[in-house]
C-alpha cells in the first residue's frame, strides 16, 4: 500500500468548490487502488492573508515542505478589493511567487486539449480545430521578467519611474529545454522553440541554448516562431503545434490565449515540477464574480488531480482514466453555466453534480491495482 502526502491549498474564489470536487475524484482514486492519500489542509492567498497577516504563512509553509505533492486552488482578489491588501503581500506576489520559488518549480507544463467532440466549446470555427486541439505549452516558470530585481522611485528629471530586470543564466534555459524535449520525444516528436530574438537578447542566448541541447534530441523537429507570430497561429492554425517551449512571460500570456481558444480558462489544469517537488494547479483565477454560486466547471482542479497522479505518484492509467471521465460528462451532453450558454443545447449542471458525474464514471472504469 502506497501513501501520499497532499497539502491541499485551496485558495479563494472559486477555489474551495472546486477543490472539493477533486478532493471527491481522490477519495475514488484510493478506494480503486492500493494507494492511501493523506490530504493536509492549509491557508494559501488572500484569505490566508485575512487570517494570518501572510499569503503563504509558516504553518502552509511547513505543511507544503512535508507533502509529497501540493494541490493549490487559485488564488486572489478582484482588481477593487485587491487595494485592501498591500502591493507586495497580495496573494500573487506574497504568496504564489514564493510557493514557485521555494520549491523551484521551473517546468510549468499546461495542456491546452480539446476532442473533436467538444468542438463547440471552441470560439474557433469546425474546420480550423479540425480533428481537435491537442498541444502542451511549456512554460519557464521561475525566471525572467517575473522573479528579477525590481525598482522604483523618482528619476534625476522628477519623474516616477519603475525599472524590472529580465534575467535568465545557461542552466535554467538548458533545464526547461530538456523536459521540453523529452516531452517531444513522447509525443509527436515536434517541438516549437517561442522566442523574440529579433528584438531582445535573453532569446539570443535562449536560441543559443535549445541548439546545444537540441543535438542530443536528434529524433525530435524543431520549428522557431516569434512570439508575436505565434499568437496569431494560434488561432489561425493550433493543430500544427504539438509541444511549445517558452519563457515565463510569454508563457503566462500565450497559455492565457490557450484557455481562449479552447471556450474557457476553465479547461486549463497544469503542472509545474521542481527537481524534489511539484504543485499543481489551475492555471485561471479565482474568478470571484462566480464564487459561491455553485457553477464552476471543477475540470481544470480534477485535470490537475489527473496531471498529480501521473507526474508525482506514477499512476498513469489512472490520471488517463480521470481525463476521460471529464470529457464523458461533456460527451453526455452536461455542462456548467460558466463554460456554456443556456440555450447551447447542453443540460446544464451544478458544480456538485459535475463532480459527481465524474465520479459515478470513473467508479465505472476497469479497475487497475497499480501498485501490486
Ligand atoms: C498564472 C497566473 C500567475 C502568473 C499570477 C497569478 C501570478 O497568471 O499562473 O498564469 O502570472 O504566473
Ligand atoms: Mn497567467
């Protein structure tokens, strides 16, 4: 019998219904399996920071250094309420950041994934998701322009000014370039390098640096596309890419579009591995104008259960089996008001009734004892 560690981080918004949900698909997966999670519950965002007077306040701090593995619902405030929380303790900076750089999860990996089937969540037409959308944005997740230095303050003319530095060194590059590879080699062997060499020099020695390691990936296709040009392929034509490299911030916006060109951020689970530890989390917001409302689609925290199980505890069957559980609810025609319009045809469910229906699927899947 195997046993896992959980720290369990809720968050704000629409973090703790949701993470209800996917707390609902573990307690299948253990009742399926030789495996036994112990969940540890701790504060994390701005609700941490109401309550402690922190973001990421030592007593998560120390329940995320036990875990095996983190589960973190998403984090922060509306734009207005976020002004009663100051700049640097906002859940973004005071607590997300950290939790990033404590555990030095550099490989952020977010699969922006749609069937044919549930082509209609898509703003984009039939014949551009064609066979249905299927790509991994790999994104650099603890350097660049978001972790370096920063200052602020009154120039020699008088006039406000902010300075951020945009680092990044050899070895974080080469690191993010190999899990984008190896992630090639078991897909489909075709890897777009995102880059702005034309103008900045942090992709000169990004380039420099995927050409090095691309040479002991022989197998694997590398196309390069401008950030910029990238954007608009994305819309125009997804179905060419297959795996994506990039830096934080090209990241954080082109993952951002991928939400788009799926219907909904909330079809955005992801992963982010450090070398000893890995959280996973939704990649959207905490979307508090839907809070408490009981109609948040749970799928991107039960995806990040399914990329858990596969990325931290080996059980691969398993995170496929709680993939297509998700997409066999749509397929039945079910959806949640936040993903789909009423009148879309689909017989719309709660939050609660979402989850359920994953779990009366999954309980019907055949049973694999992974750890015998
Ligand atoms: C994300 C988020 C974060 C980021 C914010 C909340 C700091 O947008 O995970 O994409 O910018 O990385
Ligand atoms: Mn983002």
């Amino acid at each position: 019998m195997k046993h896992y560690k959980i720290a369990v981080l809720a968050g704000d918004g629409i973090g703790p219904e949701i993470t209800q949900e996917a707390i609902k698909v573990l307690k299948v997966i253990e009742e399926r399996n030789a495996v036994t999670f112990e969940l540890m519950p701790a504060a994390f965002g701005a609700c941490a920071y109401f309550e402690f007077g922190d973001a990421f306040p030592q007593s998560t701090i120390d329940i995320c250094d036990k875990a095996d593995a983190i589960l973190k619902g998403p984090i922060g405030l509306s734009h207005e309420a976020s002004k009663n929380i100051p700049i640097d303790k906002q859940p973004e900076r005071g607590a997300l950041l950290p939790l990033r750089r404590r555990y030095n999860t550099y490989a952020n990996f977010r699969p922006v994934f749609l069937p044919k089937a549930l082509g209609h969540f898509s703003p984009l037409k039939a014949e551009i998701i064609g066979e249905g959308i299927d790509l991994m944005i790999v994104r650099e997740l603890v350097g660049g322009l978001y972790f370096g230095s920063k200052e602020s303050g009154i120039n020699e003319q008088g006039l406000r000014y902010v300075k951020e530095t945009l680092e990044y060194d050899e070895l974080q590059i080469r690191r993010i370039m190999h899990q984008a590879f190896k992630l090639a080699m078991k897909r489909r062997k075709l890897l777009h390098n995102i880059h702005k060499s034309n103008v900045l020099k942090s992709s000169v020695l990004w380039n420099e640096v995927m050409e090095e390691v691309a040479k002991e990936y022989p197998g694997v296709k590398v196309v390069n596309y401008l950030v910029d040009a990238a954007a608009t392929a994305l819309c125009l034509n997804p179905t060419q890419f297959d795996v994506m490299v990039m830096e934080n911030m090209f990241g954080d916006i082109l993952s951002d579009q991928g939400g788009g060109i799926l219907g909904s951020l909330g079809l955005m689970p992801s992963a982010c591995l450090g070398d000893d530890k890995a959280y996973y989390e939704p990649s959207h917001g905490s979307a508090p104008d839907i809070a408490g409302k009981n109609i948040a689609n749970p799928y991107s925290m039960i995806g990040s259960v399914a990329m858990m199980l596969e990325n931290s505890f080996g059980m691969d069957r398993e995170a496929k089996n709680i993939w297509a559980a998700m997409q066999g609810v749509f397929a039945d025609g079910y959806s949640t008001a936040d993903l789909s319009k009423p009148g879309s045809g689909v017989t719309m469910i709660s939050t609660q009734e979402f989850g359920d229906k994953v779990v009366e699927k999954l309980k019907k899947m055949p049973k694999v004892d992974l750890h015998d």
